[in-house]
C-alpha cells in the first residue's frame, strides 16, 4: 500500500483511511444513515434523489454530484425511494439504479413514484444492454447512465434530463392553456 495508508474491510467494500477524509466522513454519514437529508438544502440548488444500494458507490455519486452543486439525498432502496418522494418536497430529479438487491427493483420504484409525481428518472446500471434497455423504455425515464463512467457523462445526463423534463412541462402548460 503507498504512502502508509490503512485500510478498513467494510460492507464488503475497502475504504482506505489518509487517502481521502471526505470519502470516510461521507461513508460514515451516508452509510450509517441512507435515508439522510442534506443539513442545508440551498434554495437555488436542484436537489437529486439517489437510488442506490452499493455503498461505494452512494459514496462516490455522492460527492461528484455535490462537486457539480447538487443537494443530494440518498437512498438504498426502492422502498425508500418512493417514501421519500412521499415526504420531501422538492426533489427535481432521481437517479435510479435499476438493481437495488432484495426487494423492489428500480424500474418497480420509478413505475410507483411516476403515478403521483412527475420528476424525471435517469437509470443507473453496472450492466449494458438490449434487455436492460428495454426495461428502462417502458417507464418515462429520461436516460440511463452505465455506473463506471465519468463525472461529466453524470453532469451532462443530469443536465440533459433536467433540461428535457423542463421542455416538457412547458410544451404540456401549452397544450393546457
């Protein structure tokens, strides 16, 4: 290991201490507590419901949404999920992974919440695919991101969609009215 650093075996996941103390910070206020609003919610903030049940993972998204200037809230479960759009208001977008282990899925969570609400769902998924891609195609999502990718395919998927949902809104306040 370089440097001297330690290591811990947690969750299955290894979190390397001197390395980074927001990583272990953010793991220990995260982790601990999935369910966590933010302390302060900037008002002019777009704030992101995150949908996912690897911890490194939430660690990660995390910190590089909060980088880009998001409030994020996180979640590991669908469940969770649809309780939290139930209970906070505000929330203009989820990203969803679409495997959440035992339990509902993300396409069942993204399927609940979009018959009361109408936020845009972006879909996160380790695995490639025509199947997975159909999954996604029958719920009004608004894109899907493979989880190994970058920091800025996150921040232009999270833009995009924003944008898209916005249009959208705009063109049915037109047809309304």
């Amino acid at each position: 290991m370089q440097g001297g650093q330690e290591k811990d075996f947690v969750n299955n996941h290894f979190i390397y201490h001197g390395q980074s103390e927001i990583i272990r910070a953010k793991y220990n206020l995260i982790i601990g507590n999935a369910s966590r609003l933010p302390e302060v919610i900037m008002p002019d903030t777009k704030t992101i419901l995150l949908v996912e049940d690897e911890d490194l993972l939430v660690i990660l998204q995390t910190d590089w949404l909060e980088r880009l200037g998001f409030n994020v809230i996180a979640v590991s479960s669908g469940e969770k999920a649809i309780e939290v759009t139930q209970t906070t208001l505000g929330i203009d977008l989820i990203l969803m992974d679409i495997n959440l282990g035992p339990g509902m899925d993300g396409t069942e969570a993204a399927s609940t919440i979009l018959k009361d609400h109408d936020i845009p769902v972006v879909f996160l998924s380790s695995h490639e695919g025509e199947e997975i891609v159909e999954r996604t195609k029958e719920i009004a999502s608004y894109g899907y991101v493979v989880k190994d990718g970058d920091m800025t395919v996150l921040d232009a998927s999270v833009k995009m969609a924003m944008k898209l949902h916005e249009a959208h809104r705009v063109l049915k306040k037109k047809e309304s009215g």
